[in-house]
C-alpha cells in the first residue's frame, strides 16, 4: 500500500487547530481497493473453534495457546502481574488457568491477545499501543465492576463484558497498523486540540473513525456479533439495538475513564439518562473510578508488558 498521492487536507470543525498536516486519506475507500485487512491468526481461529466445543478442557486450551510461543508468554505474565496477587510461580499457561484466571478468561483473553498479535501499532502517542492497553485494561477493571451492579434481568454475561472491555477500541491499532504515517500525524492533532472530540478529528482527518474501521475488521474477521455492534456504537449513547445495554455499560466505562485522563472519551460528556438506563447512581459509579485510580500503578506496570511484547 502507497501513500505517496496523499495530499494536504483542511480539517471541517472550525474549532480544531489545523495547523499541523494532515494527509488527505479516505480510509474506506483505500482498504476497499487495496483489501489490505490482515488475516485472522491461525492462533485465534483455533481458539474460537475450542470455544465451540462443550468438552474442552482446560488442557485443551493450554496445549492451543502453547502453539504459539508469543502468546504463551502473554497468558503466563498476565497471570503472573500484580494485578491478581497470585504469590506462587506461574511457570506454565495450564498453571495460568487453573491457579489464577481460570478457563472462561483464559479462553478470552487469549482469543483477544491472538486478535490483537499481528497489528503492529505504534507504541507512543495518546491513541499509541501504550495507552491502548491503559485503556484496554482499566476498562476491563472497571467494566467487570459496574456490571455487578446492573439488574440481572439486563442478561448481560461475563465473558462479553471482558471481550468487549478488552477489545473495542481495535480500530486504534488497526488504523496504526495500516497507516503509521498518518496515525502518528492524528496524534499530534489530538494533543494540539485537548478539548476536541477524538472521533470528530479523526472524521475529520480520515473520513472514517476507529468504530468503523474496527467494525470491518471485527466484521471481516467473523467476530461474535456482540464484539462487532459495540466496536461500532461505544461512542453513541442513543444506540438501543440488539446488546444496548451492553453497548451503554462500554459507553459510560469510556466516560468514566476519561475523567482521569484516560482513552479516547477525554471529552465525552455522559448524560444523565445513560445511568438511569442502566439503573445506576453516579455515585457509586465514581467510587469505583476511584478505586480503579488507586490501582493505576499496577495497570500501567502492566500496559507497559504488553504494549511491548509484540500485541497490538
């Protein structure tokens, strides 16, 4: 893929500081005529026909994983960080599932590393590997919390709650992946424009933002269909499809987490209806910021690991 036709654009909002450059890039129409969407890994394929079958094991699912030794790296560490306070020697993935994580994540978070693998991301910069896996991993915090106090009638299930906490912002590293000259440019607009919406300059510099490029991937890639409709609506509040509830949980995690300076919703004000409709106080809400922020020491120990072992 060729960029060198690209020409200076002029950014639409009036509002936004357009004096740095930007490349005039519609990234639809260029993935369409170049169909440049890398393929689903071997790794996660396999793991999403494990997840099919009711027998599984969790020696199964060990003996998949260690086929690939990047991934078999992540689980280990993950299982080993401080964010599970495991004091033993996680020496093993089977160890990893039995001792700490248990099969349901594993299978999970190893689906989502596999997916994330061959997106090969710049690692600085507001929207860069780093504080993808910031966010990714606060969000996998605080979202599993504020889904213990929905109402049960809402159906929603654990393991779309960390596959989609996990995974929704995949257009940031997608965008990165494909395009690194032009990502690294919208970083610099962003940092230039701290009071813009980064949706608002990403449509504005690409013709296209990462819920939808992250949707086609997803799409592409035969995700599950919740994965899809959140990677596409976390940014719309008024989104009342198929999964909402859900897709308003992720909606208000983004906003919640950019009150501490945290992902892509710096500037995403939460109206009032969003708790109401999902039955939750703002109050208790922010407590659980609170606590998630007195753990942000160890969730950036973290991010650091992985944004720097070859995912994403």
């Amino acid at each position: 893929m060729t960029n060198s036709n690209l020409s200076g654009c002029k950014l639409e909002n009036s509002n936004i500081n357009s004096d740095t450059h930007l490349p005039d890039i519609n990234i639809r129409a260029v993935i369409s005529q170049t169909k440049a969407l890398p393929p689903l890994p071997g790794s996660a394929l396999r793991i999403i026909n494990l997840a099919q079958d009711h027998k599984a094991s969790a020696l199964d699912l060990a003996e998949i994983i260690e086929l690939d030794p990047l991934l078999t790296v992540q689980i280990i560490r993950w299982a080993s960080s401080s964010l599970y306070g495991y004091r033993g020697k996680i020496t093993s993935v089977l160890d990893a599932i039995t001792r700490v994580l248990g099969f349901n994540f594993v299978l999970d978070l190893a689906l989502g590393l596999a997916v994330l693998a061959p997106l090969k991301s710049p690692q600085e910069g507001l929207m860069g590997t780093r504080m993808f896996w910031i966010h990714a991993l606060s969000s996998v915090s605080l979202m599993k919390s504020l889904a213990e106090k929905l109402p049960e009638s809402f159906n929603i299930k654990r393991d779309e709650v960390f596959l989609v906490s996990l995974l929704h912002n995949i257009g940031f590293p997608l965008i990165g992946h494909l395009f690194p000259t032009e990502f690294a440019h919208l970083n610099t607009v962003i940092e230039a424009n701290s009071l813009a919406n980064v949706t608002d300059l990403e449509t504005s510099a690409f013709g296209n933002n990462h819920t939808e490029i992250g949707a086609w991937l997803m799409r592409d890639w035969a995700m599950p269909a919740v994965l899809i409709q959140i990677v596409y609506h976390h940014h719309n509040s008024a989104y009342r499809g198929v999964n909402y509830h859900l897709n308003l949980l992720t909606y208000l995690s983004d906003c919640l987490l950019g009150e501490i300076g945290i992902g892509d919703a710096i500037n995403q004000i939460c109206p009032d209806g969003v708790y109401q409709e999902l039955a939750l106080n703002s109050e208790d809400c922010h407590r659980l910021l609170q606590d998630l922020h007195a753990d942000m020491e160890n969730i950036i120990a973290t991010a650091e690991q992985l944004s720097k072992g070859g995912h994403a």
